[in-house]
C-alpha cells in the first residue's frame, strides 16, 4: 500500500486534513492530490468521507487542522463562493439545481459573473449545447421538470459556465438508468479532453476506473490505498474489502 505523496506541481493538493462534525471525527488525516488535466477517482463504502472531503476542499466544511491547497496558494477554509471564483467546480451528491428555474435561467447564474463578455457567454452557452444537446431542447423548461439524468447534466452544466480548473463530481451516477450513466461517463471523457480536472467520488467502480487515471480509496477517513487506475485488481480480496464489492 503506497502512501499518497502531494506533489508539488498539483492543481490541488490536500494534505493531512481533519474534519469534525460536532464532536464526530470524520476525517483523519486526508492526503490527496489532483494534477491539472487529471482524472482522479475518490472510492470507498458508504460513510468513510468522501463526499465531507469534497466538502472540506470546497470550503463547505472547515477543518480543525491540515491544508487544502489549489494551484499553489494556500485555500484552506476560504468560503465556497471565492474557491468557485478561482477556478474550483463543485457538483454536490443532491445536485442542488433551481427547480423553479428554467434551464437557461439555472446556467445563467452561473455566467452572470464579472469579466465574462457576451461573445465568451454565448461560447460557453454553445459548448454545453454540444455537450447536452438535451439541454438545448429543454432550456425553457424548469429545472424541476426534468429527469434525474438532465438534472444531473444541468448540475454538470451549470459548473462548466464558471469555466473551471477541476470539477469536484459527487456521485454523478447514482440512480441514474444506464443509458444516463453511459452518457455522464462521457461527459466526463470530454471534459479531460478539454483540459479539466476532476475528483470523481463514485460508488460505480466500473465506471470509475475507467474514466480515471489514479484511484484513493478510503476507509474510516483516512486513504487507504493509492494507485493507478489500471493497476487495481477488483479480484484482489483486500481490495474488495475496502469496495465493499
Ligand atoms: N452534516 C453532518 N453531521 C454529522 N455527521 C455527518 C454529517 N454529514 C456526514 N456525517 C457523517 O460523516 C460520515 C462520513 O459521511 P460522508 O457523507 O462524508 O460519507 P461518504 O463516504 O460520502 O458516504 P456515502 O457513500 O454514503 O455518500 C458518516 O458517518 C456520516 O454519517
Ligand atoms: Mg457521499
């Protein structure tokens, strides 16, 4: 078992976090990191923490002690509005989308922001278009109309408008249909391609090895296991144990 290293070139780098819940000590001692451009999926059993190490990155959860850094600069505790400005995406487990407003309305509010010309505003508009061509056809509709699966691509959408340096992805696929699933996975192949990190926290382990370039596994808040992607062995008994597969 390696232990994780943050390297000093990453896009962010968490190291040695710990977050409480009230008296609840969640994380104990979570070291990660994730390259500019890298895909890097976060695995474990329900409850080990990592949607709270999501949210600890994002600023959503404060850590009695440990450093979250992002693109060199230390973020440690910033308050989520200012990590989103810097270029940090977040697209929480509950999707959190304005069920009252359409879709348009929904990606607006994440490219009515300062600095962002009309031409760049319709770029972005046509670029998730091209991406969720279903988008396109609902953009009227409100948000709460739509299926789980276009909710989740609405989410998705909208954190693609503050043009991010790395989406943090919580579950993107959870009960979603496998047609749904198959799509978001590739969503997530071509925002790789376009250049964006990812931390992909997903309990489809198929899915999530493919898409990812190095996989953390976790257990009991802390990581357990650190590897490339194509070097997990999902036969491996121990490995199954920490999948809980
Ligand atoms: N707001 C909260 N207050 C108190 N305890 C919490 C809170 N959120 C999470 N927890 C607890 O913290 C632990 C880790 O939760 P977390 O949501 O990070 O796990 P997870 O790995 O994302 O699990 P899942 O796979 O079920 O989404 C769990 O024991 C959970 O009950
Ligand atoms: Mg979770």
């Amino acid at each position: 078992m390696s232990a994780p290293q943050p390297s000093a070139e990453a896009l962010v780098s968490v190291s040695n976090i710990h977050t409480h819940y009230g008296k609840s000590h969640i994380l104990h001692g979570v070291t990660l990191h994730v390259g500019a451009g890298e895909v890097v999926g976060l695995l474990g059993r329900n409850g080990v923490g990592k949607s709270t190490t999501l949210k600890t990155i994002m600023g959503l959860a404060q850590p009695s002690q440990g450093e979250v850094k992002f693109a060199g600069r230390a973020v440690t505790g910033l308050p989520a509005h200012k990590l989103a400005r810097l270029g940090m995406g977040y697209v929480p487990e509950d999707r959190r989308i304005f069920r009252f407003l359409t879709v348009m309305e929904n990606l607006r509010t994440g490219l009515d922001r300062r600095g962002v010309t009309a031409q760049r505003k319709q770029e972005l508009l046509d670029k998730v278009f091209a991406y969720f061509p279903v988008l396109a056809e609902r953009r009227h509709q409100p948000g709460g109309t739509l299926s789980g699966g276009e909710q989740q691509m609405l989410a998705i959408a909208r954190a693609m408008m503050l043009e991010p340096r790395i989406i943090l992805l919580d579950e993107p696929t959870e009960g979603l249909m496998p047609r749904m699933v198959s799509q978001i996975a590739q969503i997530i192949g071509a925002l790789h391609r376009d250049g964006v990190a990812i931390l992909l926290v997903e309990q489809n382990v198929p899915l999530t090895l493919q898409a990812s370039e190095r996989i953390y596994i976790m257990e009991k808040g802390m990581v357990r296991h650190h590897c490339a992607a194509s070097d997990i062995n999902v036969n491996d008994e121990a490995i199954r144990q920490y999948l809980g597969v």
